[in-house]
C-alpha cells in the first residue's frame, strides 16, 4: 500500500496546475477527450446517419469511414515529432494547442457545404481534420503516461472515455436530435467552440511539465529517442500488444460502425436514432468505462480485458438480429446497450494494458502505435464489413466473422505477464 501511495505521489507531483492532483488530471483528460469525442461523434455517428438520409449507400458509408480511419491508424508515423521535438519551451502543451486550433479551422467550411452534391470536398475536409487530431491525441496520450502512475491508469482511462462519450454523444446523437432546429451550421459551429474550449483549457489550466526536462541539443535527444525505439523493438510484449491492438476490438467496432446504418434499415426515425444515441448510450457506455477502469485498478488490467472480451463479442454478433427482430420496439436498443456496456469496459481496461507496455520516454510515439493498431483495426473491420454488404452477404455476416476474430485477441492478452512489462 505505501510504494501505491508513493507511486500515486509521484504522478501527482510531475506536473503542476491540473496535473498535480488526481481530481485535476480527470478534470483534464476527460475534457481533452471530450474535444477529440466531438467531432469523432459528428462524423461517425451523425454523418452517417445524415448521408443514409440523403441516399449514400450503406457500402460507400463504410468505405468513407474505413477511409478516414486510416489517417488515425498511421499517426505513429508522425508521433515521434512529439517525443523528439520538445523542448523547455516546447512541450506536449504546445502540440496540443497549436494542432486543436487547426482542428477547428478545418471544420468551418462545413458549415456551408451540401452532404450530397459535395461529398469529395466534404471527405477531403475531414483528411485534413483527422489529421490534426491524430497530432492533438498522440499528444494527450504522452501527456497521460508521463504523469498517471500505474494504479490509476485504469481510472484515469475511465475517465478519459466518459469524456470521449459525453463529445460523442452531444454531436453523435444529441446533434441529429436538434438538426431539425439548429441545421448543419449550428452543429458545426457548435463543434468548432467545444474544440477551442478545451484549447482554452490547456493555455491556462496546465503550465510546461517538469517532466518536460530534455536535452537541449537536439542531435543527443535523437540519439536517446533512437535507443528507446531499439529496445521497444525488440521487446516481444511490444509485439504482443499491437496484435491486441489489431483484433481485440473487432466485434464492437463493426457493430458500433453498422448500428447507425442497421437502425435506419429498421425503420427508426432519425430523432429517434438521435434520442438513443444522445443519452442511452453515452450513459451505458460511460458506466461500462468507469465501471471497467476500476475494476481493472483492481483485479488486473489483463483479467479485465479478457472478461469484456467474453461478454462483448456474442453480443456485438447478434446485434442485427436484436434490431431486426424487435424491428422499433424498446428490446432492440436494449440489446446494443448491452453491447455498449461491454464496449466501454474494454476500452478502458484493454488501453490501460496497452500503456502498461508503453515506454515513457517514446510515450507519444510508442501509444500511438497501439492506438494506430486499434484504429487500423476499426478500418480493417469496416473495409470488411463494406465488402461484405456489398456482396450482399448482409448484416449478420459483417458482425458475426469480426466478433470471431477479436475472441483471438485472448491468448494474446493471457501471454501478457502481470508486471506488463515482459511476455511469458
């Protein structure tokens, strides 16, 4: 109990302001996820459900989300100007700002822009938005392992996903709810000021780490960085946890990614799908990551992860059936909450594992490519899913063969060894 409490003092004391108290740094992460929920919320739940509307068909719909997804899957390509180019001057604080301000920026024109007729500007507007915000989330990731200790990793990842759920949520669902009012140049501009405030937050609320403490001269921290990725290359957990990474979330992530598509073909309104996705949801979901976060704090981050496997995957195959069946009755959104609830508890418990095996010293870039994984991972399942509706395989087909796929990811996390640090 003392070395936790002393390990938790640690973390405490590494940076100041909102980083140098528990309360403080859910205060922040939650509220740094929240600006990356939002527009993940606008454009994979909402603008789904607005281009179904207006005739895209189910098959392009996956291929633009799959599509977009790639740009978060390779970001581990460019984290290492993260961990490289930092500086008492410079630091993960700056990155974050600079990459939240473009965000915005790059969202403005949607304002104006019809969801049919200019679709190819509209998908080159969200490149370079995805873009950014692979910068801003590698960013916050190094921020979290450089100043969370172990134990509270699970929480801390908690937290982070009620955040990402309350953005997603208000524009996922809560947006389509209120479109009718506020029409696509309230939500996004309702968006960009969600984003900046959370840039507002980061200007005042956190000063420069003192963990920001690097060699002045770039050439020795090059050489550093270079070291570090030599031995997490040659680490076989590091492996380990990007084969994770690939498959674990398979079952959800086709079933989260068709949901929209599969409400609408069973015939619910668009407030309606709104209405389930603004609250309903968010809630279970945000239970489901808290609930998983500390479970894991506590029995095991691998025995928690293994439990959410077991319990999401049958869930997520059956879930066209579930709508389907129930076709508008209450029994079918039931059914994907049950999923969600299953989907927050691995999130949480499945990256507090990952940033376990994570190296501070390559944090940005090392995190990144476990979350790159999860991302490819999501396209992969969504390539697939689009290939498969339009071979006119249906539904069932799309979720059932991911959901067996991620089932693969549990030998994998029982070859994880408990100090997360080497593999058995």
């Amino acid at each position: 109990m003392a070395k936790r409490w002393m390990s938790d003092q640690n973390a405490a004391q590494a940076g100041a302001g909102l980083l140098g108290h528990p309360l403080g740094r859910r205060l922040l992460f939650a509220s740094l996820y929240l600006s990356e929920g939002a527009p993940i919320g606008f454009i994979w739940w909402a603008l789904p459900v607005e281009l179904r509307n207006h005739g895209v068909p189910a098959a392009t719909i996956a291929k633009i989300s799959s599509g977009l997804t790639l740009v978060w899957g390779f970001k581990f390509l460019w984290a290492p100007l993260i961990d490289v180019l930092r500086s008492p001057r410079w630091g993960r604080r700056h990155w974050i700002i600079v990459s939240q301000i473009g965000m915005g920026l790059a969202l403005l024109p949607l304002m104006f822009l019809d969801l049919h007729d200019d679709l190819a500007v509209i998908i080159a507007i969200l490149l370079v938005h995805a873009l950014l915000a692979t910068i801003q989330d590698a960013a916050i990731d190094s921020m979290a392992i450089a100043n969370v200790s172990e134990h509270e990793r699970g929480r801390i990842n908690g937290w982070m996903q009620m955040g990402m759920l309350l953005g997603r949520g208000a524009f996922g669902g809560l947006s389509l709810w209120v479109a009718s009012w506020i029409g696509q140049t309230g939500q996004v501009l309702a968006l960009v000021v969600v984003i900046w405030w959370s840039t507002t937050l980061v200007i005042f609320g956190v000063p420069m780490e003192s963990s920001e403490r690097v060699d002045p001269d770039f050439g020795s921290r090059v050489t550093s960085f270079a070291r570090a990725i030599g031995g997490a290359v040659r680490r076989r957990a590091t492996w380990i946890g990007m084969a994770i990474a690939l498959v674990a979330g398979a079952s959800f992530e086709a079933a989260g990614g068709l949901a929209g598509s599969m409400l609408v073909d069973a015939g619910f309104s668009r407030e309606r799908i709104g209405g389930f996705y603004a609250l309903p949801v968010i809630v279970v979901t945000a239970a489901g990551a808290l609930l998983g976060g500390f479970l894991s704090d506590r029995a095991g981050h691998r025995r928690i992860v293994i439990l959410s496997l077991l319990a999401t995957a049958p869930v997520a195959a059956s879930a066209w059936w579930g709508v389907s069946a129930t076709s508008g009755s209450w029994l079918s959104l039931a059914h994907l909450g049950l999923m969600y609830l299953g989907i927050g508890m691995l999130t949480a418990s499945s990256y507090a594992l990952l940033m376990d095996l994570t190296d501070r010293r390559i944090g940005a870039t090392q995190f990144s490519a476990f979350m790159g994984a999860t991302n490819l991972c999501e396209s992969w399942v969504m390539w697939l899913a689009g290939a498969i509706l339009s071979a006119g395989l249906g539904y069932t087909m799309a979720l059932v063969i991911p959901a067996a796929v991620s089932l693969a990811a549990i030998p994998l996390v029982l070859s994880v060894r408990a100090d997360s640090d080497r593999v058995s």
